[in-house]
C-alpha cells in the first residue's frame, strides 16, 4: 500500500525502486539519490508559501547537504580508483617474485647453493620439545633435530645438507616434518619453508604464486622473500 511519502516523491517525479524478496514480495527503497535530492530541494523552493519563504538559514544548511552528498559520492569514486590501483601494483610486486625464492608454509624443501637447507616453525603455543625430521624424495628421513624446549612464535633451524655419513644429500626435493609437544600435548606447530617461485598469476584479483612442491600460495601467505 502506498504511503503519503510515495505519492509525494512520485508527484515530483522521483521513482521509488522496488526490490525483489526472495519470497516473491517487492519492497520499496526510500533511500534518495544525489538527483533525487535536487528535485526535493527544487521543488521546495517552487512550493514554498509566498508569505512564510524557507528561512535563509535552512536554505543554506540545506545545500550543504547536498554539497556533501556530492563529495561523499565523488570520494567514493575516488577511493574505488585508489584500490584498483593498489592492487596493480600489489601484482607488479608479485611478477618480481618469479626466480626467487620465499619463506611459507610447506614440508617440501629444496637445497640451498651452498649445501643445505633453512626453514622455520611457527608454534601456536609454548612447547617442551619439538624436533625437526628431514627425508629425501625416497621417504628415508637423512637428519632430525632435537630443538628442546621453546617459546610460543616463530623459531629458526638449520641443516647442513650432510646424510649421517657424511656425504652430500644433494640438493632435494626434502620432506620437512614438524614434531611439537608440551609433554604429553601436541602443540600446534607449522612449518615454513624455502620455496623458489616459478610463476604467478591472479585469482580473484589477488596474486597467487606457485611454487613447486607446495602449489598456489596467495602473496599474502608469504612470510618472507630471499
């Protein structure tokens, strides 16, 4: 049923737009767009009582608002603008990622020219022993390392590339396996990987990475570049 405020703004010639429910009913917006306003404002001035005219004071409070409706949306545009261009550039820095390498999470290692690997965990909680085991593509584990007790955060850890022999285990794929308990609690542990980056592309407007072994990993997710 029509209200005295949709017959007024239809005499004026503003048109209300209806929305579609989903249970099939229509509803009506009484929200007033930047040209809505003007007509309002216009018509005010066309109809006002000749004997009693719409004080100075309201007329120019009543145009500031419509000055600063025009600014908001003109600010929207503005801010639009800015964010497509943050997110140019955010994948021009992400294209200089490819043929380096970044720090995230994975299992899946790969050697360092000089001998080795270096990785990272990521622990949700303090923690009274975590270990780290390293195996070849084969699955046979080639180091582990005791790191003790630790804190909650983020811990470093080093391997030389040397099997228990002493000879090189080349340059991988390595399998990296993360062990953290608080006696005898699990500890949320995750581990983070050196990764080269052999390509990236967008989803969604976002860059993804891909690095070999691990997948797409979302730019955001990288924790550090080498």
């Amino acid at each position: 049923m029509a209200t005295s405020f949709d017959s007024t703004i239809a005499n004026l010639g503003i048109s209300s737009t209806a929305n579609t429910a989903a249970n099939g009913a229509t509803s009506k917006s009484t929200s007033l767009g930047q040209a809505d306003f003007l007509k309002l404002m216009t018509a005010q001035m066309k109809n006002q009582d000749p004997f009693d005219p719409v004080d100075n004071t309201q007329m120019v409070a009543q145009m500031a608002q419509f000055s600063s409706l025009a600014g908001i949306t003109e600010m929207g545009s503005t801010l639009k603008a800015i964010a497509d261009k943050l997110g140019a550039t955010s994948m021009q820095d992400a294209v200089s990622y490819v043929g380096r390498t970044v720090l995230t999470a994975g299992n899946t290692a790969y050697g360092r020219s000089a001998g080795g690997i270096a990785g990272a965990i990521e622990l949700g909680a303090e923690a009274s022993n975590v270990t780290v085991s390293i195996a070849d593509a084969n699955g046979q584990v080639l180091h582990t390392a005791d790191l003790g007790a630790q804190k909650a955060g983020t811990i470093g850890y080093e391997w030389d590339g040397k099997k228990a022999d002493g000879t090189d285990a080349g340059t991988g794929p390595f399998t990296v396996t993360i062990n953290a308990a608080d006696g005898a609690s699990n500890v949320p542990a995750t581990g983070l990987v050196w990764a080269p980056v052999t390509s990236v592309s967008t989803t969604s407007g976002s860059p993804v990475l891909t690095l070999p072994g691990i997948g797409e990993v979302p730019a955001s997710a990288v924790r550090q570049i080498g």
